[in-house]
C-alpha cells in the first residue's frame, strides 16, 4: 500500500512506497562511501607499519625505533603526510570534473567512473614499488573518490521519498563507517603478516569497487538526471518505478517544472554567485570546512598512531582503532534513525556540546600526563580511548552525515551538480589541510591540537544555531519558499533575488 509522503502540511503530497528495488538502489549505490571510508582507514594504519615505512619511508621508521623518541614528533613527515594527502588534493580536482558527468551523462555513469579509477589506482598503490608509483595511485584513488562523491549522495537524494531522504542519504555514511571498520580490521590482521601486509590492506579496496561497478549496472538512473537531459518518458518510468506507485503525475511535473528551470541557466557557477544561490552556497561550503575542523579525520586518520602516542603498543593501538570503527559504525544507525524524527538542527546542536566537552578531557589530559617522552599510564590512556570512543558518537549521528546530506539537498536543480560540486572540493580541500598538516600540528602543538579543534567546535555550535535552518521532510524543489524565504537572516538574499527579477521584468 502506497504512504503519502508530504514535506509539510500545505505541500503536494507525492504518493511513493519504499520499495526493495530503492532500497537495492541505495546500498549499491552507497558502496561509493564504503570505498571512501575504506581509504580513510586504511591510510593510518599502513603509516603505522613497519614494513611499509622501511621500503618508502625509512627516515620515518629510523626516528621510530629510537629509545627516546618524542611522542608528538616521530611521525611528523611531509611525503608521509602526501601518501594520505594526495588523494584528498585530486578528489578536489575530479569533483569539478565529476559534476559536468554528473549533468551531461548522469548520475549512474559517474559512480561507474569512479569505479574505474578506483580499480587502477588500487593496482598501482598496492603493487607499489617506489614512492612516485603509490602518490600516482593515491592520486587516481581520488578521482575516483570525487566522483563517487559527486555523484552517489546526489543520486541518494534524487531516489528517495521526502519524508525518508534524511535515513537514506545517511545510508552512505554509514558504509563510510563500515569501510573505516572494515579498513581496521584489515589493518589489525594484516600488522602482522610480513613484508607484504601493507599490500593486502591497500589492495582490499578492489573488494568494494567491483561491487559498485557491476552493482551500478543494475541500478536505474534517476528521474531528475533523465528529464534534465530530455530524456522525459524514460524519466517517467524511472519514478513510478522508484515509487513503486502509478500515480506519480503531480511529482513528475514538478519535475519537469524544475528541469525547465535548470535548463534557462547557461552557467549553473555564474548563478551561485547570484543571491538567491547565496544561502545554500555558504552553508555548503563551512558544513564542510567544520565537518573536517571538528577534528575527527585528524582521529580516524591517525588512530592508531594517536594510541600509540599515548602508550599503547602497536597491536593494542589497531585493536583500539577497530573499537572506534564498531562505535562509528552503531552511532551513524542512530542518525539514520533520528534525522527524519528529531530533525537536522537538533543533531548538529546536540552534538556540538558533545563533542566539545571530549576534546577538552582528552586535552587536558595529555596536557597534563604526557610529556614527549615516555606515555601514559594505563587509567589515563583508557579514559583517553573512553573519550576518543564518545567523541566518534557524536560525531557520526551529526557533523559527518550531514556533511553530506544538506549540501545534496538544499541546491536548486538548476545549481544542484556545480554547488554540490563546490562542497565535495571544499570537503576534499579541507580534508587535504588537515591530512597534511596534522602530524606537523601534533609536533607543533602537541596537546594542544585538541584545544585548536575545540575552539572550531564552538564556533560551528554557534554558526548551527543562528543559520542553518531545519530541512526535515521538505522537497528539494520547495526549499526556497519552505526553508530561505522564512529564515531571518537568508530572507533577505531571496527579497533580493525577487526585486531583482521583478526589475527585470519591467525592463
């Protein structure tokens, strides 16, 4: 029986059913994130091995050994910051890349794309024989990594009824979190097999980009995609059969309506500079810049080196890391569960607090107990891993799910690929910052990191008060008369917007 799905009480009400094939839609789809989570994890724990840094990083491993070796600083190297770096710094690039696929071939062919690159450059890093062959198949990883992010949480949120678009656009955050899980767990098992564990690791991520690619042949296009390239009657079937309902006419006009929008806009880039564009444009950008200074892939990058530092051995600190994976990958459950309840403002408000309160005990902490030498004791490293472990959960009910979901849903059709565009670079950019310049700051600040982090998470609690709005159960197209036009402070960019049209229509 079909549910009608309304995004508020006075909108159309689109009638849909979840229906198996969406949700087949959404896992396969949602491999692109494991991918991406696989790639995080991994990255730490292959830095952390022996055998890896004495064949591309000896220096590294020489400092290591060292009896009196400085706890904050025996990491700190910039080609081994690059191994991590690179692939953030040409998904970056590939984002922009990706969007004009996006728009001009689709949604499907993209998480193809992506596929691809990932196949190669997994072949290239995990058969590395000199350092300039695993920066290139680092480098092509993140291509691959920008179209899967380009293109997956669009089509997430091209696919999904209104009232469910929150839980299913999560869905690929939490296989982001189950490729870090997974990526620790290959990390942990793996530490051990000598010379060539590092190998295995890398050239796990094969597994998941197989999947995606023949999974992606399964999988429809979605209706947007197919009525923006004129392609209405196939457009037509994909809804109803998404929707699982016949009666699909008053969704597919106002697709149709928002497809003939999108395609008066010769320069989807020239109209995000517009005012109308302005609010979602900025708040696409900082959820991204404070996604990445909230600290966590400084943590999930480096867990096991961050345990390490603290005093546990190497096969304890991955063991720890797999710990964190499992609650990331529980605690993004509890996001799916309550974004369409509780609403997007309410997590990220929530979690603020959450978070901050942790990174200020683990702080303290280390302020306090560990000097550059030596570690800490056994009560203090465990209060530690407790307070990294809480910290992960509030991240992954809040900052990194919705990272990803208000971007994809806020953007107008006719700037939906280049904004969402814009955000993947600005999160890839900003994930490139952090990965190159975390073990310098640890060396530099030390403790002190955790306090830097914490100021951020202060400054985006307060920038989640004041602007950003609630998005719960509203269409994509309705965004800008349910969500903008109400808002006290972006109304004005849409009375802007408004004036500016009507001035033109005198003219």
């Amino acid at each position: 029986m079909a549910v009608v799905v309304s995004s508020s009480g006075d909108a159309p009400a689109f009638k849909a059913k979840m229906t198996v094939y969406v949700f087949v839609c959404v896992v396969i789809a949602a491999f692109g994130g494991l991918i991406f989570g696989y790639d995080i994890g991994i990255s730490g724990g292959v830095t952390a091995m022996d055998d890896f840094l004495k064949k591309f990083f000896p220096s590294v491993w020489e400092r290591k050994q060292h009896v009196h070796e400085n706890n904050y600083c025996k990491y700190d190297n910039q080609f081994l910051q690059l191994f991590t770096s690179s692939l953030y710094l040409a998904a970056l690039v590939a984002s922009f890349i990706a969007s004009a696929v996006c728009s001009k071939l689709g949604r499907k062919p993209t998480m193809q794309f992506a596929s691809v690159f990932f196949l190669i450059g997994v072949g290239l890093t995990a058969g590395a024989v000199n350092i300039v062959m695993l920066i290139i198949g680092r480098i092509l990883l993140g291509f691959g990594v920008g179209f899967g992010n380009q293109a997956v949480p669009l089509f997430l949120s091209e696919i999904a009824p209104a009232q469910l678009r929150g839980g299913l656009n999560i869905v690929f955050q939490l296989m982001v979190t189950i490729g870090i899980f997974i990526a620790n767990l290959v990390n942990y098992f793996t530490a051990t097999v000598h010379p060539h564990g590092w190998r295995i690791a890398l050239g796990g991520a094969a597994v998941p980009a197989v999947i995606l690619l023949f999974g992606s042949l399964i999988i429809c296009e979605t209706p947007t995609s197919l009525i923006e390239r004129n392609k209405n009657e196939e457009g037509k079937q994909a809804l109803r059969k998404i929707r699982g309902v016949e009666d699909i006419d008053e969704e597919y006009e106002s697709i149709v309506h928002a497809c003939d929008i999108a395609s008066q806009v010769k320069d989807p880039y020239r109209k995000l500079l517009k005012p109308a564009s302005r609010p979602p444009f900025i708040i696409g950008m900082l959820l991204q810049l404070f996604q990445q200074f909230t600290g966590i892939n400084a943590i999930m990058f480096y867990a096991p080196v961050l345990f390490q530092t603290v005093g546990f051995g190497s096969d304890a600190a991955l063991l720890s890391a797999v710990i964190t994976g499992v609650i990331n990958v529980l605690s993004t459950f509890v996001g799916i569960y309550l974004v369409d309840r509780t609403g997007r403002r309410f997590l990220l408000l929530q979690s603020s607090v959450h978070m901050l309160i942790c990174q200020l005990i683990i702080g303290i902490i280390l302020a306090k107990d560990l000097g550059t030498t030596g570690t800490l004791a056994k009560p203090q490293a465990l209060v530690v891993v407790i307070f990294v472990c809480v910290y992960v959960m509030g991240f992954a009910w809040s900052w990194g799910p919705l990272g990803w979901l208000i971007p994809s849903e806020t953007f107008p059709l006719e700037t939906r690929s280049a904004g969402f565009a814009v955000a993947v670079s600005c999160n890839m950019f900003f994930t490139f910052v952090i990965a190159q310049a975390f073990l310098s700051m640890l060396c530099g600040m030390r403790s002190g990191i955790f306090f830097f982090f914490s100021a951020w998470i202060i400054v985006m609690g307060l920038f989640a008060m004041f602007f950003i709005p609630e998005t719960k159960g509203i269409a994509i197209d309705e965004m800008r008369e349910k969500v903008w036009k109400p808002h006290w402070f972006w109304k004005r960019y849409m009375l802007a917007e408004d004036d500016h049209q009507d001035e033109e229509k005198r003219t």
